[in-house]
C-alpha cells in the first residue's frame, strides 16, 4: 500500500527530473544557435575579426592579506580587466593575438594595509599556426601572465609572478596516415616580486617566502619532449610521449635540476557518449631527488554536447624554488562538471583533493590540499555575460603556514564582443 505522501514525493521527483531533462536537452539545441551567434560578433577586417572585452570583478578574499604565519585578514577587491582579441583564420596559416590588462585594488576594509596590495595585472598571448604542407603543421606560441598566483606553491603568498612560456611545436602526419609526429620546445621562466610591505611572513625554512629575497627564486625553464600518436581506429589512438626538463636558477634560491620522463597511453572513445584516458610512465630527476612512476587517468561522460562530467587522478613531479626543497610530487584526484542549462545558464562546479611531496637530497615532507569551486554564469546577450563564483580552499601547510584556509566569493560581468 502506497501512502499520499509517498505518492506527491513519487511526482515531485518525476516532475524534477523531467525538468532537468528539458532544461538539458533545451540547452543543447539553443547553445548552436548561440554558438553560431557568438561566431558572428566582433569587429570584421577583412577576413580577421577583432574581438573587444571588459570585465568587472567584485570578489571577496578572507585571506587577502596575511599578516603573521598565523593571522590574516579579509578584504574586498575590485578588478577591472579591459582587453582586446584579434583572429585570422586560413587554411594555409592563422593567427591568434589576444592581451588583456587586469587591475586589482584593494579596498582595506578589514586592514588599512591591504590596500597596499594593490596591483597591475596583465596576460597576453600568440599563436600563429603555418601549414607549408598538409601533411606538416608548425606552430609558434607564447603566453604572458602576470598576477598574484604563482605557479610555483612554495611561493603562494605576498607574491607577484611574471610567468612567460614561449614555444615552437609542429606535427608531421607522414603520407596523411593515422601516424602523427610532434615535437616541441618551451622556453619558460618565472620572475617574482613582492606584493606589498606587510607580506613579510616569518615561514618554515626552506619555502622562501618571505618577500626580502624572492627575487633570488627566478628561474628559467628548457623543456624538449617528443609525442607519438597512433589513431589504429576512428576513435581510438595510442599515445608514447618523452620529454626532457632542465631548470636553472637566475638566485640563490633554488637548486638547479635536470629530469627526463616517459610514458605510454591511450586515448578511446568507448560509446557515444564516455570518453578515457590513461597514461603511464616514469620521471627520473637525473641528481637522484626522485624517481618514481608518473600517471594520468581521466573518464569523461557527456550529458550532452555542452554538458560533460569529467573524474580523473594524476600524478607527476616538478622542480621548486626554495633553500631547502629541489622539486615536489602531486597526486591529485579531481571531479569537473560543466553543465548548459536552457541554452543561457552555464553551471561549473570542481572538487580536488592533492597529495603534495616536497623533497631535498635527504629529506622529505608531505602535506595535502582539498580544493572546491562553484562558478555560475548566465549570457545575456552573445557579448553580454554575468555570473557568481565561490572558491574554497584548505592546505596542511602552505609556504609553511600550518592550517591555511581561504574563502572566495565574487561577481562578475563580462563584455565580450
């Protein structure tokens, strides 16, 4: 016997779930129109289009300034990022020029100081594709960013990074076969600075992070490696890549290392709509830091054509400035959904969680981090976009911080022509 209660509980979910679908399947259909829409817009050179934007950014950050290794304070900050795209499509060459310049001021509304940690921002980026032949694609990139993310961990904190990474790539499919070639280049590196007065943290030993001498972290990057790809069915390949990685310090802050890593993967298409893949192979630091086995595993299931669930674990190892530490290993775990929703609504949602190894010549430390982030945002027009976002993030020890945790919330409008 079945309950009334039981009966409206039955229809509600009934009726939630055709919902979802409607909305779903909406957005699939009305997200090519939009597509097709987006296509059109910008400014028409002849066979280029140039692409204005602007973005203001309302964001609150509850660590936007930390004071001592155990007192931070919040704040909120505005963000004005103007920037412009230029496309030029070919069959025989294109080009892609994009820049953009991103000021953040801080407010102080929490500490009167923070507003010292007001900063100019920038990132701009090339990449011209030429194909001489149909068989052979070279490509020439670069990519400049500078901001208050480093991509470095042990320098997380009171720290603006300059990070540029040029490269030269090319692929060669010999006789138009299912046999690809690439080789490539990356010249990289990383200047840092401090980002205001009060970023003087009293850290742990060895993580660098005290602002005086984070200039002696600059580096630079030379990274050759070499991909083969098999496409042996439509939808399927298999993949062997090697590469070699030598880093060299432009201070004292930091020990110089060489590595070289291999692996062997796969790439498939198992039904319409679920996609793997999956890579193993071993990274060797050639002064015995480390040597250990690498991988990469990622399953993709689509909703729709815009709507897509991704889970996937990886784990590799990278040199880091510091007195103390030479490189790190990470073994991260991840959950991404990327969810249209009646064609306007776009829904992000990530979950990680990252298992950090820092190691010296004699020493280790382990550490983690749990990581979340919901972004939603709603297209107005084809140019015209706003959205909400949340980020929350905790780690055992960060630049040897103990117990670091950040809430961030912002809003944001973007003009995109």
């Amino acid at each position: 016997m079945k309950f009334p209660s039981d009966n409206r509980l039955h229809t509600a979910l009934r009726r939630l779930c055709a919902l979802l679908l409607c909305c779903l399947c909406a957005g699939s259909s009305s997200a090519l129109a939009a597509r097709s829409e987006r296509d059109t817009n910008g400014f028409k050179m002849g066979p280029a289009r140039l692409h204005p934007s602007f973005r203001f950014t309302t964001r609150y950050d509850s660590a936007a300034a930390q004071l001592t290794s155990t007192q931070s304070a919040g704040d909120l900050v505005l963000r004005f990022r103007p920037g412009v795209a230029f496309e030029l499509p070919g069959a025989r060459f294109e080009m892609r020029l994009s820049g953009a310049v991103d000021y953040a001021h801080y407010l102080g509304l929490d500490y009167a100081g923070s507003k010292d940690a007001s900063h100019l921002g920038a990132n701009a980026l090339l990449d011209l594709k030429v194909k001489p032949v149909q068989s052979l694609t070279l490509a020439l990139g670069d990519s400049l960013r500078r901001s208050d993310e480093s991509n470095s961990p042990t320098l997380q904190i009171g720290v603006l990074s300059l990070h540029n990474d040029a490269s030269l790539r090319a692929r060669w499919r010999p006789g138009h076969g299912t046999l690809s070639i690439e080789p490539s280049y990356h010249l990289v590196s990383e200047v840092f600075s401090k980002r205001s007065d009060f970023d003087n943290l009293a850290c742990e030993e060895g993580f660098g992070c005290t602002g005086w001498d984070v200039g002696e972290s600059n580096y630079l990057n030379h990274a050759v490696a070499l991909g083969l790809r098999w496409d042996f069915l439509p939808k399927s390949a298999l993949l062997l890549d090697a590469g070699f990685r030598m880093r060299r310090y432009l201070g004292v802050n930091g020990v110089d290392s060489d590595s070289v890593v291999a692996s062997i993967g796969f790439f498939s298409v198992f039904l319409p709509r679920l996609t793997a893949q999956a890579a193993f192979g071993w990274a060797h630091e050639l002064n015995g830091v480390y040597s250990s086995p690498v991988a990469r595993l990622s399953l993709s299931y689509a909703l729709t054509l815009q709507s897509k669930l991704t889970l996937g674990y990886e784990r590799a190892f990278s040199p880091t400035p510091g007195l103390k530490w030479i490189a790190y290993g990470s073994d991260r775990v991840y959950l991404n959904a990327g969810l249209l929703l009646a064609g306007r609504f776009w829904l992000d949602a990530d979950l990680s969680a990252n298992f950090l190894g820092y190691r010296a010549d004699s020493d280790t430390l382990s550490t983690w981090r749990i990581a979340a982030a919901l972004k939603g945002t709603y297209e107005i027009l084809s140019w015209l976009s706003v959205g909400l976002s949340y980020r929350f993030s905790y780690d055992e020890q960060l630049s040897g911080i103990d117990d670091f945790m950040r809430h961030d919330v912002s809003f944001f409008v973007e003009l995109s022509y």
